[in-house]
C-alpha cells in the first residue's frame, strides 16, 4: 500500500495496538492498568487527535465501572461521533446510571446525531429500570421514525420496557409487530405478564413460544414461567414445566433451581420444595432457603420455618432483606414476642436495621405481639418513611383502637406525599370502627374514590358495615347494604351478625345468618350467634331449635383457647381446663382473684352467657373461661415487672372483659389480650378500648 495522503483520516501508529490494551484492561476490569495506559497516551498525544482511541477509553472505563471517567474522556474527545456517542449510553446504562444516560441519549439527539439501534435499545433499556413510561414512549417514537420499532433487538427493549412501567397492551402491540421473535423477545413478555400478575398470560405465552421451537434457548424463559406457575398456585403445571426443565438440562442451574423451589413453596408443596434444596450441587443459597422459609411462612408452619432458617445459619448462608422480613412476618402472624425480639437483634448486627422494608415488619410484629410502644418507636426511627412503613404503623393504631392516632399518622403520610392504596384504607377504616368514628370513617371511604381514584373493594365495604354495627346504627347498616354496588362478603354478613347478637335484633340478624350460611356453610359461630340473639330475648325454644340443628347436622361450636408465652414455652388453656401441671396453683389463684374482684365492685356478667341456667352455675362457667385461666396462670409464673400477654382465637366475652378490669387493678399489673379482631389493655382497671369494642 502507498503512503495515506496528507488530510486523510489516519491513526496514529499504535493506535490499534492501543486499542487492544484497552479492550484487555475492559475484559479484565483492571482499572489501574486501565489508567496508566490512558496516561502514556495522553503524554504522547496520540488521545488528543485520535476519536477512535477516545471511544476504547469510554468502553474501556465503562466495563471497569469508572463512569465519572468515561464521560470525563467523552468531554474531552476532539470530534465525538456515532460510535462515541453510542458508547456512553451504552456504558452508562451498564453501570445502573440510568438517569445519565437518557440524559445522554437526549443530548445525542439534541447534537443532530442519529441514534444506532444499539444507542436505543441502551436507552429503552435505562427507561425500563426507570419504569418511566414517558420516555420510553418517546424512544419508541424515535425507533419508528428511523425504522427499529420492528428490528428484533430494539423491539425485545421496547416490549420490556412497556412490561415494566405495566403498559402490557403496548408492549403486547409491540412484540405482535415483530417479523421474527427470539427467546429474549418470548422471555420480556412471559417476565412481564408474570411481573404484572397476569400469569395467565404468562403461561400461555410460554406455550406458545414452546410451539416456536426455542425452548431450550434461554435458561430465564424458565424462571418467567415457573414464576408464572408459582402465582397461579397450580401444582400441576409447575411439575410439567419441571419436566421440561430436566429435559432442557437446567435443573442444577442456580438461578433454575431458585426458581422451581420458589414455583413450589408458593403452590404449597413444600414437601416437594424441600427436595429440590437437596437436588441442588451447590447446597442451600440465600435465594433457596428464603423461599422456602417464605413457603412455610404462608401455610402458617411457623415452626417449620424457624428450623429452616437454622438450618440456613447452619449451613453458613447469611440472611439478607427478605430473608429476615418472612420470619419476622411469621413471628407477627403467631405472637411470637421472644424469637421476634432474637431476629431484630441479628437485623442490628447485620446492618440492615436501615432497611425500610424490615424496619416495616418489625413494627408490624411489635404492633401484633402487644408492644405498640416499641412499635411506634421503631416506626420514628425509620429514615425513609414508605407505603409500607405508613401501612404497618397505621395497622397498629386499629389494632390496639388508637383511632385518632391512626388518623393523624394518615394525615402525616399523605402530607409526606404518599399515596395511600388499597391497604392503607382498610387499616384506616378498621380504626375508625374500633372506636366508634362512623363520621370520619364515612368521610375518608368517600374519599378513596373521589379524591384518590381507588375504588372501593370487598372488604372496604365490609369495614363500612362493621362501622356501623359496633355503633349499634344498624337500620343505617342495612340501607347501606342495600344501596352497595357489589354483595357484601362473609365478613360483612359476619360482622352485622355480631352486631345484631349484641344488640338483640332478631329479624336483621335471622337475614344476616342465611346470607352467611350461603357463603360459609361449615361456620359454626353463625348457629352460636342465633343462638346467643335468642337467649338474649329469652326465647329458650328457639335456642333449643338451633342446638337441635346444630346437633343432627354434627356441627360443633368451636371452642375457645387462650394461650401465653412463659418461661420460653406456650402454654394453652381451654375453657375449664385443667390439665396444666400446675392446675391446683391455677385453680387456687382464679378462687382468690374472684373474691378479691368481687370485693371492688365486679358483678357477674351471666346475661352473655346463652344458656338457659341459674345465675349460680352461669358464674361458674363465666368464672373458667380460659383468658382468664391463662391470666391466672401468668400471674404465678411470671415476674412482676413483664406485662402479661395472653392470645385468643375468638372474641373476648362481656364477662371477662369486665372482670380483666377489675384484675388488672387488685394485681396492679398490666394485662393484655389479643383476641381475633384487635387489642385490650387492661391497666389500672380500665381498657384501652373504652368498652367500646
């Protein structure tokens, strides 16, 4: 070849030998290499006149994370050009910079420079971690203008960034125009339509991209679908697509065998999920071990859970964010104060204390297991305050009747600039009712709809009937029933059925039972609460007919337990049970208390009890109920200073209520129960429900 004439485009001499350093030093991450290369080209000169040698430095700090560099060599380049360009974007949009580089995709643009369809696809992909749907509508613009909305790669981007922001009928646009679909393309729908909860969809995509024969092209295919299966609950499919799993060859695929276990532990075959941790060469992982934990955790097998996580530490596996909120979570779900307590402790050790979505189980947990001032005092400690952390604080205040509270940290979230969803009002709604504030809890359900376009669900409209029967407005009750555009569901029905129990209304409470005998059939508090609205009304005949009833169809009332946490162990009790070991000191004790209660003023509450007996064996019953031989029991077992929290699956009765006053007073101690709507404490012979409950 003959010499280049002058004013040609050269390079300098080892301009090529340089540029295949820095791809070395690129591949290789080795930044300090990196940079001293960079350096003895800057001292020759040869990066000043050479844009070809520029942009092997902006991919070259790209791949080594150095982006402050890369935009600085960028700056710096004597003529930036279409590959220059690309490159930053590119290289931005690798390193999570995703705000640079739409800044910089907009600058190219502004530069009159034409994008390639890799600068586009980099910059749908920045809009699409964003979830910013406005500037990736703008890109798709751009795209069509130029003629890349159809091309495949720019056109999987697009899909994948209208998946992500939830525009799934523009991203379903999108891929319907593609000529031709690759495993990428398949994948961002069937990943979409999983992470939109369309799993339907999902599944049915997977099907369809089966028929294209490109199956076994991509191992995240897979792990959309056995998503998708795993939201769907359907065991079934989930075993088919593991059969196709094993048939691809994946199955000990990491991130495959994260996935199937999760696909499992979320259908409720734990049992498989458990054998497909031991199927894994590389043992447990973060990933395996916090789905299966979160498995257990849904099914309500706490302890289950519990082992599994010790079996997780024990394996040298360290928890990470979801790991810790599923057994807190768990904890909340059961009371289970003591092992809630060791797990925030091992979240302070490990630094995620920080972490808001944690901080937000441990109020929730706090909050469940009786303790709202420790809850609320984490809840002030959190730095970012979000959705969920306002949801877990305002749940509190309903659950231990703190409605002015709840309403005042609802006030506070939404002047924060968070938006209350569908979540939030229902714990708002429960607050109000709790404490009889029909008005405001009127007001703010109105609101969800006019002022914040949520509408209203099922159990917001329950929440509004349950409002008004604790209030005793029960014709209100039913006029709003009947004006409701959806039927009212079994909590609904249940919750003007109590209602009507408490206040004697035969005819409205006769309507409720049957709307609620069609909707749980095997609930046996509905013949309990006919039966108490009878005894109530001294038509004995007529409890007699329902206990008939009761008896020829074998269905049986179901019992009452109360249980406490006491020298690392829970203790359960049963109404006149007496099969606790200590059952003479318990027995000893509840005598005591009874003559000590009745000494300050407690009369026996035997109207609440529906049966047709004398006052004196009434009292008897009334007096074994087992809250209060729990209470009895925590009395002689647990030291003076701890409060004494005692669990109920059902509703505290009239009686004991009235008689915890009492007990909490003579014993100067204070008692809390958490029975299966909200939170007593009792201190100083009062509750903090103001007997309104």
């Amino acid at each position: 070849m003959g010499k280049l004439r002058r004013g040609q485009n050269s390079r300098p001499p080892d301009a090529a030998a340089a540029a295949s350093l820095l791809q070395s030093c690129g591949r290789a991450g080795d930044l300090r290499r990196g940079r001293a290369l960079h350096a003895h080209l800057l001292l020759s000169g040869a990066v000043a006149a050479s844009t070809f040698l520029s942009n092997h430095l902006i991919t070259m700090y790209s791949h080594c994370a150095d982006t402050a560099s890369a935009v600085r060599v960028f700056g710096a380049a004597p003529r930036p050009n279409l590959v220059s360009w690309t490159t930053l974007v590119a290289g931005l949009t690798q390193n999570s910079m995703h705000r640079d580089a739409l800044a910089a995709f907009a600058a190219m643009r502004r530069a009159d420079v034409a994008p390639t369809q890799f600068a586009l696809s980099s910059a749908a992909r920045a809009a699409a971690a964003l979830a910013a749907p406005l500037p990736g509508a703008q890109l798709h613009c751009v795209g069509i203008r130029l003629g890349f909305d159809t091309e495949l790669f720019v056109a999987s981007n697009l899909a994948d960034m209208y998946s992500k922001c939830g525009l799934l009928c523009e991203a379903c646009r999108v891929f319907d125009q593609m000529p031709h679909k690759d495993a990428v393309a398949w994948t961002a729908m069937i990943d979409g339509y999983s992470k939109n909860g369309n799993f339907q969809a999902a599944v049915l995509a997977f099907r369809d991209l089966k028929c294209e024969g490109l199956i076994g092209a991509d191992q995240h295919v897979f792990c959309s679908a056995l998503s998708a299966s795993g939201g769907l609950k359907d065991g079934w499919l989930g075993r088919s697509l593991h059969c196709c799993v094993i048939k691809a060859g994946f199955e000990l695929e990491t991130v495959v065998t994260n996935a199937l276990l999760d696909m499992y532990a979320k259908s409720g075959d734990l049992e498989y999920a458990s054998r497909v941790v031991k199927i894994d060469r590389g043992g447990w992982n973060v990933v395996s071990g916090t789905s299966l934990i979160d498995g257990y955790i849904e099914v309500g097998r706490v302890e289950e859970a519990l082992e599994t996580y010790t079996e997780l530490r024990r394996q040298g596996v360290e928890p990470n964010e979801f790991t810790f909120s599923s057994m807190i979570k768990g904890c909340a779900m059961q009371a289970l104060l003591e092992q809630g307590t060791q797990l925030h402790a091992q979240v302070i050790k490990t630094s995620l204390i920080s972490d808001s979505f944690v901080c937000s189980t441990l109020v929730d947990m706090y909050g469940k297991c009786g303790l709202i001032s420790l809850s609320i005092q984490l809840f002030n400690l959190i730095g970012y305050q979000s959705g969920i952390a306002w949801n877990a604080v305002i749940n509190v205040y309903a659950q231990h009747g703190h409605g002015w509270e709840a309403i005042q940290a609802f006030d506070r979230m939404t002047s924060s600039g968070i938006r209350p969803n569908h979540i939030t009002f229902v714990s708002l709604l429960t607050a109000c009712s709790h404490v009889g504030l029909v008005d405001e809890g009127l007001k703010y359900f109105y609101s969800m709809k006019d002022e914040y376009g949520i509408e209203p669900k099922e159990e917001h409209y329950s929440c509004v009937i349950d409002m008004y029967g604790r209030a005793g407005r029960l014709d209100e009750a039913e006029k709003f029933i009947s004006e409701m555009p959806i039927k009212p569901n079994a909590h609904g029905w249940c919750s003007l059925l109590g209602a009507c129990r408490m206040r004697g209304n035969k005819e409205l409470g006769e309507i409720a039972a049957q709307n609620l005998m069609k909707l749980e059939p095997g609930n046996t508090g509905i013949h309990v609460s006919l039966s108490g609205i009878y005894a109530s009304l001294g038509q004995w005949e007529d409890v007699k007919a329902v206990r008939k009833l009761m008896r020829d169809s074998r269905i049986k009332k179901l019992p009452g337990f109360s249980w406490v946490d006491a020298n690392k162990k829970t203790h359960v009790f049963g109404s006149e049970d007496w099969s606790h070991p200590q059952k003479e000191q318990i027995y000893k004790k509840l005598e005591e208390l009874s003559e000590r209660i009745k000494e300050e003023g407690y009369v026996p509450d035997t109207i609440s009890l529906p049966l047709n007996l004398d006052d004196s064996a009434k009292e008897r019953l009334l007096r074994y109920h087992s809250e209060r031989i729990a209470v009895a029991f925590a009395l002689i077992s647990m030291p003076a200073t701890k409060p004494i929290i005692v669990k109920k699956n059902l509703r505290i009765c009239a009686d004991c209520h009235s008689a915890l006053k009492f007990i909490s007073k003579v014993e100067s101690r204070d008692i809390i129960v958490r029975d299966n709507s909200r939170f007593h404490h009792f201190v100083e012979g009062r509750c903090s429900c103001g007997d309104y409950w």
